[in-house]
C-alpha cells in the first residue's frame, strides 16, 4: 500500500548528499575543468594509458585509444609544449585567441580557390584526396588542465596540416612519417610509442623506404623546424607550401 | 541557473556538495519529482531518458562487458539464477528487463535438458514398448523439445532487444522464446499469466522500483514465483573497499577501453551504490505482496538473488 510506495522512492535527501561527497572525492579526481572533461585519479590514468596502448596495438584504427594513450602519458610533454607556444609571439596569440580548425570554422570554397600550392588548396586537396575531414579529432577528455586541454586539442587539428606541410599520404607509412617528425617535435610519449610501434605491421619493402628514406628526413626535419605549434596557420592559407616549409626549416621531401 | 553562478563558481567548486545542492535546488523548482542517475540528482523523467540512452550506447558491447567487468562470473550467476527457479517443461516465464537474452537461453537450455531426461526416464520405464511407440516418443521430442515451456523476453530498450533477438539467431534459439518491447512499471501483459517473473540485473534501472514490484505480483499466477537477481551490499569491510576500488577505478577504465564509453561505466557503479541492500529491497518485496520472501547472497553479497511467492 502507501507504506510501500515511499520505500520505493529513493532515499533521504540528507543521506544523498553525504553519500554523494564522500565517494565523489574518492570516485574522480576533482571537478570538471572544461566540457567533456573526466578527472582522473593516478590509478586511473596509468590503467587508461596501459589499456588504451594495447588496444591502440590490436586494433591501430582506433583513433580514439591513441587519443586517450596521448591524453594519459602526455603529462611532461604537454606542459614544455605550452610554454614554448607562450615564449613565442604567434603562438602566444594562438594560446589567447585558442582557434579551432573544424569544418564550421573554415571556408572551404574560398580555399579551394587559393592558386595551387598555397597552403589553403594544398590543405583542402589533402583532404579530398585522402577523404578526411578536421571534424573527426577526439576532443581531450582525461587533460586535467584547461590550457594544456587546449595544446592537446591544437596539436591533434594541426596534424592534418603537417600531412599536408610533409606531403605525407595517410596510409600506415605516411601516418608512421608523420608521427617520427611529430615525436621529435612534441616528444609526447604517444607519438614516440606510435613511431616505434607503427612499423611492425608493414612489409619489408616498406620497411625499407621508411628505414633509409623517409625516418632519417623527418628525424633532421623535426630536429631543424621549429615548434609547429607555433604557427598561427589560419592566417597563412595565402603562403604557398614551400615558403612556409623553409620559414618552419622542415626539409624538402624525399 | 548555472550560468548564474558564474563568479561564485571557483568558491564553490571546492565544495562540491553546496554547489550540487544549489544545482539540484534550481533543477528541482524547474522538474517534477526527484530522482537519482548514478550520483546526480534529476526528474524522473530525466533519469528515464538518460537510462534509456545508456543502455542505446552500450547495447552492442554488452556481453563483452560484462565479461570483461565480471571476469565471466556473471555467467555464474546466471546459471544459479536458472538452477534456483529449477523450472519444469511446461513453466512460462517472464524476462523483464532481459535485453540481450542471457536468462532467456539458460531457461530454454534447462527446460531442453529436463524435458530430454523426462523422456528418457519414460522409454526407460516401458522397455517394452512396441518400436513404433519408440519412435512416436521421439516423434514428440522433437515436435516438442521444450515440452510447451516459453519465455518471453520483456525490454523497455529498442537496442537491446535488437541484440538479443541478433544472439538468439546465432546461437539457434528459436523455439519457445518471444521478443515484447515493454515497461517494468507498466507491463504490457494481463493478469495472472506467468508461472515465474525474473528480472536480472535490471531492476536497478527503474525508476520506481514499487511500481515494478507491483506488477511482476500483478502478472504473476498465483503460485507464482518471483526472483530478482542484482549487484547488492557487502558487508565484509575489506570485501567492501576492494570492491569499490575496483568499481571506481578499473571499471570505468574498461568501459573507455572496451566501448569507448567512459560514462556509461561510470553510471552504472554509481547506481549499484544507489540501490537498496539485501533487507530494504526484501520488505519491498513484502509490500508489493508477496509471501515467503527470502534472499540468497552470492559472492559475499556483491550480487543476492531475492525470491517471493503469490499466494
């Protein structure tokens, strides 16, 4: 009757309360610090970036483990990125201004009707031609820090650009390129673990071409250009490809 | 209402509980009745549409999770569940909340193997039979493997009866077994019709637990028997925090790594502490009216199977 009607409501106000602070402390890390965010405890974070290698390994399409691996092992390098970005004028402004590279953002025809081989038509041709979009970049989730959510964020936009600076396709060999000139670059663990890892499922000849080519120039690449979060691309898609690659120093292609 | 916190809001953000109450103080004048999901505080309504939404979300990668969460030892579980409710051919049952299937093929797999041992026993009993009453017994075996036994699989989510119905036809379950799209708190089914109601691991879910106890007494024949497999309390104090700190800190690690949902796995931790122990879920039990009402702990109480008789 009545009776069981009121046990079947959910319990006291005041309980919940108490309940519901004690194991939020012990449940999360803290408190959200920017939408989509999910604190993390250390426990978590080390499981996370353990699980999401392996499963990164099994199974390298999956794009959103190598986003979590980056996420939870890029707690050195994310920080020594920010600053270099602040210690600089263009990136300085990047950090204030925080502009996203999204398809609501960026006014495709007008790039399309750049000249050939300025940054704008090189980037749209990129993305035709490999048929990708900037909008399919996991937003940061396990950064418990707002700005370095950001420098995160920034660095997984930009990536398609340096497809486009490197002139790397984005099949296995061409991602594996790009990531040896990303962890020289950032030195965030994931692009390391992604650059040592990614070649066990290519064949020998591609094994190769990687080894004695392409790795040795986006080694010297990564070590000559300077930081390519630095560069406020959105303001240069007038510069053509090649002068923006000797402005950053990355080395002419193979 | 949050949006008016703003300058207050790094105060406050150092005790979560005042800004939740404020939060919950303004969504509560806004909605109807106040509930819970997890460890938030919403409406009814709320809770009903971000449950449904959950279990959208995770209806693909249920069983992988389930496995991965348990280590397998939900099957075990199960496979009490079925031994307990020990039906006999001819029993109809009701799955609520059954979703993917799991209790649906133990129960068709138990009737199978009691109905192939009945007939056995009989040939045994009369081995002087004629062969053509021999063969008129396998006749009926197989005309009536299950020996006129059904189940029927009740789920208020669209996606995970889609995946049950998926699992049934890969592992060949046809016989005996329906698929209803339905409302623990509002069956779609007359009085008086099941021989036994189950309803594992879902009744945590709804929202109003009384009312879903009222109509599993209502659809239930009398002499009818209800049983409730679910996540209760543990006791035992080490248990009990190895237990939460593998609930709190690996589960939803899985949950990211496994379905790529985070929140989902995180939800569902949060609402096995939400739900009542062993003693509280039993006298509701007795409040929707039913008799000899007992529980069994299984894993040192992580899960309890709870039973009722209509009288």
């Amino acid at each position: 009757g009545r009776a069981g009607l009121s046990r079947g409501r959910p319990r006291e106000e005041e309980d919940e309360e108490e309940e519901e602070e004690e194991v939020m402390m012990e449940a999360e890390g803290g408190f959200p610090l920017y939408p989509g965010h999910i604190p993390t405890s250390p426990l978590q974070k080390a499981l996370l970036a353990a699980g999401s290698a392996l499963a990164a390994l099994r199974d390298p399409y999956r794009h959103d483990m190598v986003a979590v691996l980056g996420e939870t092992t890029g707690c050195l390098a994310l920080p020594s990125l920010r600053d270099k970005m602040k210690h600089h004028p263009e990136g300085y402004r990047i950090l204030q201004e925080r502009p996203r590279i999204r398809l609501s953002t960026l006014d495709m025809e007008r790039l399309r009707g750049l000249p050939d081989g300025t940054l704008g038509r090189e980037y749209v041709r990129f993305l035709e031609d490999n048929k990708v979009s900037p909008d399919t970049r996991m937003p940061a989730k396990f950064v418990d820090d707002e700005e370095l959510a950001y420098v995160i964020q920034r660095y997984r936009e930009v990536h398609d650009l340096m497809h486009t600076l490197l002139g790397m396709p984005t099949n296995m060999l061409g991602e594996i390129v790009v990531k040896w000139f990303e962890a020289v670059q950032t030195g965030l663990p994931m692009c390391i673990l992604g650059a040592a890892f990614g070649p066990v499922r290519l064949n020998t000849r591609k094994l190769q071409v990687l080894a004695t080519e392409l790795v040795p120039w986006a080694i010297r690449s990564g070590r000559n250009a300077s930081c390519i979060l630095n560069i406020y691309y959105e303001q240069r898609w007038e510069q053509s490809v090649e002068s923006l690659r000797e402005e950053i120093g990355i080395l002419p292609p193979p | 209402a949050a949006a008016g916190l703003g300058p207050a809001r790094p105060f406050l953000a150092r005790r979560p509980g005042a800004l939740r109450a404020l939060l919950g103080l303004a969504r509560g004048l806004a909605a109807g009745p106040q509930t819970h999901f997890g460890f938030q505080n919403v409406s009814e309504e709320e809770r009903r549409e971000k449950i449904y939404q959950v279990f959208e979300n995770v209806a693909e990668k249920y069983d992988v999770m389930n496995d991965s969460m348990t280590l397998g030892i939900h099957r075990v579980w199960k496979d009490i569940l079925v031994h307990k409710m020990n039906p006999s051919p001819g029993t109809l049952l009701v799955d609520v909340a059954g979703g993917t299937g799991d209790i649906a093929f133990r129960f068709i797999n138990y009737v199978r193997s009691v109905r192939e041992r009945q007939l056995q026993q009989k040939l045994k009993r009369h081995q002087n039979l004629s062969w053509q009453e021999i063969s008129k017994s396998y006749e009926e075996e197989r005309v009536k493997p299950l020996g006129d036994s059904q189940v029927v699989v009740c789920d208020i989510n669209k996606e995970m009866l889609k995946v049950g119905k998926q699992r049934a036809q890969h592992l060949g379950y046809s016989e005996g077994l329906s698929w209803v799209l339905g409302n623990a708190e509002e069956l779609p089914f007359d009085d008086d019709k099941f021989d036994v109601y189950t309803i594992a691991f879902g009744i945590r879910n709804v929202t109003r637990i009384d009312l879903a106890l009222q109509e599993a007494y209502r659809v239930l024949k009398p002499g009818g028997r209800f049983l409730c497999l679910e996540f209760s309390h543990v006791s035992n104090p080490l248990l009990s925090r190895l237990y939460d700190l593998y609930s709190f800190q690996v589960i939803p690690v899985l949950g990211e790594i496994i379905a790529g949902d985070w929140k989902s796995y995180q939800y569902l931790v949060e609402s096995i502490r939400r739900f009542p122990p062993q003693e509280e879920l039993k006298e509701m039990i007795e409040d929707a009216g039913f008799f000899k009402v007992d529980y069994q702990n299984l894993s040192s109480g992580i899960v309890a199977i709870h039973s009722g008789f209509k009288l």
